[in-house]
C-alpha cells in the first residue's frame, strides 16, 4: 500500500519508464512507431450493450452513457500504429469497461492527416467507412476489428476492398448501403469535419486523450497506455493500491 511520497513515487517511476516511449505518437512531424507495452486487455464488445451516436458538431462519434460525469476524448488516426498500439496492448479495454459501467462516456475524434504525409486515402476511408458503420450501431464493434488488422503506416491499406472484407466480421453490417457508402465515400464530409476539429483541438499527435475538456499533459497521456491506470489518468480514481 502507498502513502504519500511513496504515491508520488510509485507515478513518477511510472511516468519515467514510458517517457520517450508514448510521448510523441504520431504527428506530422514525427515516424510514429511502436509504443512498449505488454497488458493485452480484455476486449469488451459493443453491439447492443453500447449506445453510440454522431454529436451535433457533424464530427465527433459519441459512446455511452449520456449521464456519464466524466468525457474522455480520442484524438486517433486509423493509420497510426501508436493508436493501435493503446487500443490492443494498452488501455482500451479499460476505458472501455469504464464505459460500460456508465462511469466515462468516450468520444472520438477521427483524424486523417497521415494521408498528407505518407500518400494514399488509407486513414480518410477508413474514418468514412467508420462514420457508414455508425448508421447501423456497429461503430464500436468495427472500429476495434479495423485497429486490430490494422496495416502497415507506410501502406494506404485500408482500401474499398479491405474494408468491406473485415466488414464481413461484424454481425449485420454489409449490406447494399455500407457498401455504397464505402465505395462512393458517402462520408467524405464528416471526413473533412472530423479532421479539422483534430486540428482545432491542437492535440499534439495520435492518440491523444482529452478529460472533459482538457488535453491530458504527457505524464498522463502516458498512463493511459497501462490498463491498471487508466482510471487514474482520467481522474476517476487515485493511485491503484
């Protein structure tokens, strides 16, 4: 059990050994690249259990409750493995249950300025055919999977034909109309939105997390690469004892 020092302590060895590690992310100046971590957390599915919707702005997918005291934001970019690095072996499994107990409620920002610096339409098909699962309540469900068999950042791999292939795994998404939506870039205006309110949320590179409201400083950000801190990270709990 910690006390005093000892928890100030216990964070900053914390901080320390992540530091350098997650601090950048991806960013239009940086390379990216993959994040050491080793908590795989449990993945906790969302159809039926998770309510999810597009806010008013146009540009922000919203999941959970509506009653949740805290909000935390994701800036993401489905190219950036750093991204995909928190959402397999970091903390998304956390803020996920978190979720689910009603206690968070997660709103996502969708980024796509990896296109610009490495070529290709990867990151804006993906975020489209994202924004086309939303209609049918399978945000959540697909958003996990296409992070999951995410493809190389070099690569503009998430094409017409990746997407409605990996669709074929959620329950009850393909159909005549995600397809369309897919392959004629339905979206491409929420596209557009989501990218700027990246922008104007001057976060630093993906992933990035904001609670409610306020963009989480790098010992922080950094915490919520490990399951077991993320409540802490987001303020909803001191220090694990």
């Amino acid at each position: 059990m910690l006390r005093g020092r000892g928890r100030r302590g216990a964070i900053s060895v914390l901080v320390a050994a992540l530091t350098g590690v997650l601090a950048v992310g991806c960013g239009r100046g940086t390379s990216g690249g993959d994040a050491a971590v080793d908590k795989k957390p449990d993945r906790y599915a969302s159809s039926g259990q998770l309510p999810e919707h597009l806010a008013a702005d146009g540009a922000t997918v919203v999941v959970g409750s509506s009653k949740a005291d805290t909000v935390v934001r994701l800036y993401e970019d489905l190219r950036c493995p750093v991204c995909r690095d928190f959402e397999e072996d970091g903390g998304a499994g956390a803020l996920r249950k978190m979720t689910l107990h009603g206690e968070v409620r997660t709103e996502y920002t969708l980024a796509s300025f990896l296109d610009d610096r490495l070529g290709g339409k990867g990151s804006k098909k993906a975020a489209n055919a994202l924004r086309a699962a939303l209609e049918q309540g399978k945000f959540v469900e697909y958003h996990d999977l296409l992070f999951q068999e995410q493809p190389d950042e070099a690569v503009a791999g998430y094409t017409d034909a990746f997407l409605l292939r990996t669709a074929l795994r959620v329950k009850g998404l393909r159909g005549a109309g995600f397809d369309a939506a897919v392959k004629g870039m339905k979206y491409r205006s929420f596209v557009t939105a989501s990218e700027k309110a990246y922008e104007a949320g001057k976060a630093p590179g993906t992933p990035s997390f904001a609670v409610n409201g306020t963009l989480l400083k790098e010992d922080r950000r950094n915490l919520m690469f490990d399951p077991e801190y993320v409540p802490l990270a987001v303020g909803t709990s001191a220090l694990p004892e």
